[in-house]
C-alpha cells in the first residue's frame, strides 16, 4: 500500500478508534537468534516510535546490536522535516547497500516520517528495490506481520497507511533509559503551517485518553523512574478533539498528582498555550520550568505566509506571561529564509531574540517539503544570503545562551545524572531549566536527582560538583 498525498491532508469528523495491541503468538520465532540495528532521525516522538519498534522486534525473538555490519535486520526510523535528514537518510541508505551486497542475508527497512511521503516512497520503489519493508506512523503495530510477509514472500513489501489515523494503546516499549521516559499524551497535527510536512506524515491531532495517559506515568512511578516527557506535534491542544472538558492544565496536574518528581511536556504552539497551563506550571514544583516555544520568524507578514494564526505581539504578550515562571527557562525555534523574507522582516527576528534573550535555540535555513503550500512559493533569496543572516542569528542567540548560562556559576542546581559524560571522567544530566551539566561524580549517582554546585561555565553546558 503506498503513501498519498491527497489523502494525507484529508481531515473529516470520523471517530478515532483507541485499538488495543495484541501479541500474535505466530511470530513469535521469526528473530530467534537474528540481530537487529535501528537507526533513529528526528524529534523525540521518533526516538519515542523506535522505543516501540525495539520492544516489537524483541518480541519475535531479534537481540539488538549498536553495529550495522552485526546485524540480520536493518532498520532507518526517518525524519520528513528537513531536507538535510532526508539526504542523510539516502546517504546513509548507500552504506547499507554496499553492506547487503557483501551479505545478501540481511533484512533493510525504511519507517517513520520519510516513509509517509509519497515522493520518497516512489524514489524507494524506483531505484532501490533492494529495501524489503517500507512501514510508516500509521501502522508501527503491524512490523511483525509485514516483516514477517517480506520473508515469506520474498520480496518488497510496502505498507503505507494514508489515513488521518488512530491510537493504538499497549504496544510494548523498550525504554532507552531507566531513569526517564517519553510518554505520547497525543499524535498528529491540525495546524498545517505552510512549511510544514508533519500534518501529512502524522494525521490529524488525536488525544490519547487521560486514563491511559495517567495509568501509564503511575506504572512508571512504580518501576522507578525520575522524570517523564509529555510529547505531541502540539501538545498544548490535547484534549481539543476530545469531548470530555478536559485540556491540558488539567491533564499536567493529574501527572504531577502522581509524585513523579519531574514532569516536562513538548512541543508547544503558541496558539494553544493557556493561563491555567501557566498556573499549574507554578502550582506544582515536580512540573518542570522550562518550555519550549517556537517562534519561527518575528515579522508578521511572515508568519502570515507561514500559516502560524499568531502575530509578534501575541508572541510576545505569551512570552511575558511564561516569564512570571519562577526560574523559567525558555527555548525556541526559528526558520531564517523563508520564501520573500526581506532584511526587514529578518531584523525584525532578530528584535524579537533581543527582547526574549531566549536560553538556547534551534535555528534552520528554509528546506521546502514536497507537497506543502510553502514548496511551491517563488524563493528568490540567495543561499548567500540565507547562511549570512543565519550566521547572524546564531551569533545572537549563543550570545544570550551564554549569558543566561553565566547566571548558573556558584549556584546550587538540581540535576537528574542520567549518563555518561562525553567529557572525561564526567556524568551528565539536566537541571530543571534543562541546563546540560557535567558532574564531577561516581557512578552510584545514576539515576538520581542530587544538588550540584556549578563550577564551570560554557554556552552550551555547565560543570559542577555534587554537594553533600
């Protein structure tokens, strides 16, 4: 079944079903002394999938292994945002290549995103046959049948749901940490941003239900973990399409209610972000001060062409509310080089950053999707110029990074060490504002939340030393 692009934009009023998934016995053997690799692209929702691919492919008997070359299955979960990661995933779809050739045995596959696209699924089906499974968003719950068809069939299988989608309760997970979690609370989006490929990938915004989103955290609570992340394509707008008066202050303080002791929720949409969210966030101290609150550009004749439904200013008006967050922290996104963007409309950007004084940001050159109003409006801006204004931008924003961090040096912070360090002889973890820090520490420290003394300060990171 392939991907269409006419009926990934379809939205309607038919109900979403919540499906319950149920192990099929009869694959149960497929992987029994095979290997798996999964490569991971994209959002936290994509690494969150592969977390529930993992635990399907354990299910059928597979081990996983973190080398290509040792694995009997290869698997690409794809990011459709950018085009950088989709010509990484083609890159890197050569390497694979090159490796089955050597040994013809090994099972490749293609999911997440990238495999919802019609364009990209054509080029797959066109020029690289050799790829076994094409699955996308829609039907995660459905590899161990489909890979299972490929084997016996012995040829491509593609299967591509265009559909606005449902929610498929109780797939198993096999989380990458055991210290934090991702938990879905909704999937899809409505909002269909011009630039934006997401609404077509994902479907339409549909909400878990609270029970199953509570019974979850609390399973989590009892199994130990220290922290949970509250992901959607908008996560503000849970519960809109749902008809029980319940939104999302309401679902933020029933997870805080269950003594998780850290509780953090992305992405937000400005357009959705209410007083009472904001209220809550300073109820509850386990409900973490930080948000992530993308922007994309500053001038409103841009943010009209980019479909976003808000101005600077109500920008601004929500970004001064969240600042009454005691300690908040506050991060964004930013597209430079949208088609018809004037120096005007970038310096008024570039006001905005001076007045939010953000603590980080993730900042893009425009990369038109295939198939979204943005693609097809005429972009006469240079990518001289692009790349210079994007230096600019970049150059402010880690200014202001590096001054928000410098407000840390010989302050006493509260950091979940979570891992091992990149730095030598180091652990790391995040403070509540999401502040990376490296700490100074034995390994007996995993998985807890301790005070650290900053130390050292970078823009990018902190260093400290575990008070006790």
């Amino acid at each position: 079944m392939l991907p269409n692009l006419n009926e990934a934009r379809k939205r309607t009023n038919n109900i979403v079903n919540t499906i319950k998934y149920v192990k099929d016995s009869k694959y149960s053997n497929i992987g029994v002394g095979k290997k798996y690799y999964i490569k991971t692209y994209g959002c936290q929702m994509n690494v969150h999938d592969s977390e529930n691919i993992k635990a399907l492919l354990e299910e059928m008997g597979f081990s996983e292994v973190y080398r290509m070359e040792d694995a009997d299955l290869i698997l690409l979960n794809t990011c459709a945002i950018r085009e950088n990661a989709h010509n990484k995933v083609f890159g890197f779809l050569g390497r694979v290549k090159h490796l089955k050739e050597e040994k013809t045995s090994i099972i490749t596959g293609i999911c997440g995103c990238m495999a919802q696209e019609e364009s990209v699924v054509n080029e797959i089906k066109d020029k690289y046959k050799w790829v076994d499974i094409v699955f996308g968003t829609h039907n995660i719950s459905e590899l161990p049948k489909i890979l299972s068809d490929s084997i016996k069939n012995n040829k491509q299988a593609i299967e591509v749901l265009s559909v606005e989608g449902d929610i498929v309760e109780d797939i198993p997970v096999k989380r990458d940490s055991n210290y934090k979690a991702w938990v879905n609370i909704m999937y899809g989006c409505d909002k269909f941003c011009t630039y934006c490929i997401v609404p077509y990938t994902r479907g339409k915004q549909r909400s878990r239900s609270p029970k199953d989103i509570i019974n979850e955290v609390k399973n989590l609570v009892k199994d130990g973990y220290s922290e949970v992340t509250l992901l959607g394509q908008n996560v503000n707008a849970y519960g809109k399409d749902l008809s029980l008066n319940y939104y999302m202050g309401d679902l933020l303080k029933d997870v805080a209610e269950t003594g998780i002791p850290r509780v953090r929720f992305v992405t937000s949409h400005p357009w959705d972000f209410t007083d009472d969210m904001i209220d809550i966030i300073k109820k509850y101290d386990n409900v973490m001060p930080y948000i992530h609150l993308p922007l994309q550009s500053g001038s409103n004749r841009i943010l009209k062409l980019m479909g976003r439904r808000y101005t600077k200013e109500s920008y601004l008006e929500l970004f001064n509310k969240l600042k009454t967050i005691p300690n908040v922290s506050i991060t964004t996104d930013i597209i430079v080089g949208f088609p018809g963007e004037t120096e005007e409309d970038f310096n008024e950007t570039l006001d905005v950053v001076n007045t939010c004084k953000y603590d980080s940001a993730f900042t893009f050159i425009f990369s038109p999707r295939i198939g979204t109003p943005a693609a097809k409006m005429k972009d006469d801006i240079s990518l001289e110029i692009k790349n210079e204004r994007l230096q600019r931008l970049n150059d402010l924003v880690n200014k202001y990074a590096n001054i928000n961090n410098q407000k840390y040096l010989g302050k006493t912070v509260s950091v979940l060490i979570e891992d091992k360090s990149n730095k030598e002889g180091y652990l790391m973890g995040y403070t509540d504002t999401m502040k990376l820090v490296n700490v100074k520490c034995d390994q007996k420290y995993l998985g807890k939340i301790v005070n650290v003394k900053i130390t050292d300060v970078k823009t990018w990171s902190l260093t400290g030393e575990i008070v006790k």
